[in-house]
C-alpha cells in the first residue's frame, strides 16, 4: 500500500489514516486511488468488523487538491467525466463497505472532505473542526459528494450551504446532522475507543446487516411489500449461528461469544 494511506490492524479492527499531511490531506488522483484500495481491500476482509478513519497532521481531510483541479478546466468533457469518476468510486467503495466506518473528524473540513465524513457511518468530531461546502467560491459545484450530503443534512439546508460557501463549526455541523458527536480534541481518541468497546457487544454480522437495512429501505413507503420483506429479513437472520449465539448468551446470562 502506498505510503500516502496507512493501515493499521488491532484485532477486528483497522486504523485507515490518509498520511499527506503537508496538504491537510488534499484530495488527488494518487490518494483517492490509495483510499478506494484500502477500502475494497478492508471490505473483502469479514475478519474485520470495524473501520476508524483518520488523517494525518492538522485535518482529516481539507477537500481536493486545488492544483489537481485547476488542470481539469483544459480538460474535455469526456475526460472531465473520467477525472470525476475516481472521487466517486472512493465515495462509494467507503459508503458500502460491511463493517461499521467511524470518522476520527478533526481540522478544516472543506469540499470534498465533507463527503469523506458523510459516507462514514460514525463521524466523531473535535469542536475545533470546521466545515465547509466551499465549491461555489471556486465557480463549481458539489456534485460528487452531494448525494452523502442531501441522505444526512435534507435538502432545504443544503441548498444554503450548497449556495453560501460558508464556514461553520463543529456544532452547527452536529445540529444539521453532519457529525453524530463532538467533543474536545483531547478526549477525541478516548470517546472513539468508548464506541468501538461499546460495538464489540454488537454481532459484526448483524451488525453489517443492519448497516445495508438502514439504507435499502430509507425513503422508501411503508407498504405490504416492505413490510413481507422486513419479516423475511428477521427469519432469515434469526436462523444464523449469530442469533442462536445471541438469544443462548442473553438467556444463559453470558457474554456472547464475539465480545
């Protein structure tokens, strides 16, 4: 793996830390690469039940690399396309990985950097991070991370964001659903070490079931055909080993075997 990623393995758990510090973690074609491989390589690894994601130095991740930017408005339309398309894998390679993500967030979150924190399923932030959708200052739009963005903040405060380019902090991001917590940079490792022990009760099986739940019925009507479609789901878990390990423990007054 290349150096500009760097993984780290504590038992059921892997450390993703972007490592181009220098830029706060700015977005070329070499990381994103880097970060998609990590992500398909952790993803095809069900040894592995969560996924911390950090940067290296002063921000997870400030957004794109401007310069590598600047190159694509010589660029034609098709290879625009193709220059896009990277950004987008990356997004998507995380937002669907079977483990449960966390967002270790801290620093000046901008752009791109924004959608990284969206397609985490945790994000965890330092109230010193600040956020913004700072494409419109640059004459282009949010297109890429949009759909991470519309799924956690709704579309009425993304178009003033999407619009005003403004900075705001860490608290206003947890009030309008970008981060799930914040607290102060220095209890920032301790309260992610809290949740991954508190996720350690939970079944990594079940777990990814419930992750890929959440997103293939949100939106979705509550009809006949999701409701014969979420009783299948429950009989055909409750036949796992997971679920016989579980209701056994609970009943026996053990722990389950995974913790």
């Amino acid at each position: 793996m290349t150096d500009l990623v760097r993984i780290e393995r504590d038992q059921d758990v892997a450390r993703v830390t972007l490592n181009r510090p220098e830029l706060n973690n700015a977005l070329n074609r070499a990381l994103i690469e880097a970060l998609r491989s990590a992500f398909e390589s952790i993803a095809s690894d069900r040894s592995i039940a969560t996924m911390v994601l950090a940067g290296e130095g002063k921000s997870l991740c400030a957004g794109a690399d401007i310069n590598a930017m600047r190159e694509a408005g010589t660029y034609t339309r098709e290879e625009n396309i193709a220059d896009a398309m990277p950004l987008v894998r990356m997004l998507s390679a995380l937002d669907r990985m079977p483990q449960t993500t966390i967002g270790r967030v801290h620093g000046p979150i901008y752009g791109g950097g924004v959608g990284v924190v969206l397609a985490c399923d945790i994000a965890i932030g330092s109230s010193e991070a600040t956020f913004c959708l700072s494409e419109v200052r640059l004459g282009i739009v949010p297109g890429m991370i949009s759909p991470y963005v519309l799924r956690a903040i709704g579309e009425r405060t993304a178009r003033r964001y999407f619009q005003t380019a403004e900075v705001f902090d860490a608290n206003e991001a947890m009030r309008i659903g970008l981060l799930h917590e914040v607290v102060a940079p220095e209890a920032l490792d301790e309260r992610i070490g809290k949740l991954l022990k508190q996720l350690k009760s939970a079944a990594p099986g079940a777990r990814s079931i419930a992750k890929k739940l959440a997103g293939d019925i949100a939106g979705r009507r509550i009809d006949e055909a999701l409701m014969t479609e979420t009783a299948q789901l429950i009989a055909d878990v409750r036949a796992k080993p997971e679920a016989r390990e579980g209701l056994s423990a609970f009943l026996e007054k053990r722990k389950p075997s995974w913790t």
